[in-house]
C-alpha cells in the first residue's frame, strides 16, 4: 500500500525525478518511518487525539519541521 501511494505521489514529481536515487530513496524513507512512527505512537496512546489534528501534527513536521509545527497552536 506505501509503494502504491508514493508511486503516485512521488513519481510523479518532476523535482523528484532529477533527484539522485539515494538522495530519493532518503526522502522516501524519512516519509514511510516518520508517518508510520506517529501512526504507531496515535494507536500507542489510544486514538484519543482527532485524526485530522494527527494528520495536521504530522504534515506540519514533515512539510515545515519543528519550526512550523510549534507554531500550529499559537
């Protein structure tokens, strides 16, 4: 199922494509380990936390790191 979503997603990037294939394999991993660790830590915890705010927390750090994420309750 993750190769099926990042081989619609990713593949499809042109960005991606002229990266180097360890530099796409990199990004790739850091994506599957990041979204399946707070999927792992949301379940760990009892699903008590909304889904979107989980969505939200983990979009926040992989698309604008730490600095973004703080910044989402201010």
């Amino acid at each position: 199922m993750i190769n099926t979503v990042m081989n619609k997603t990713w593949a499809t990037s042109a960005a991606f494509q002229q990266m180097a294939p360890f530099k796409q394999q990199l990004l790739l991993n850091f994506i599957e380990q990041t979204g399946l660790a707070i999927y792992v830590q949301w379940v760990k915890a009892g699903r008590k936390e909304e889904l979107a705010t989980v969505i939200a927390y983990a979009r926040a750090l992989m698309e604008g790191g730490v600095k973004q994420f703080l910044e989402l309750d201010e």
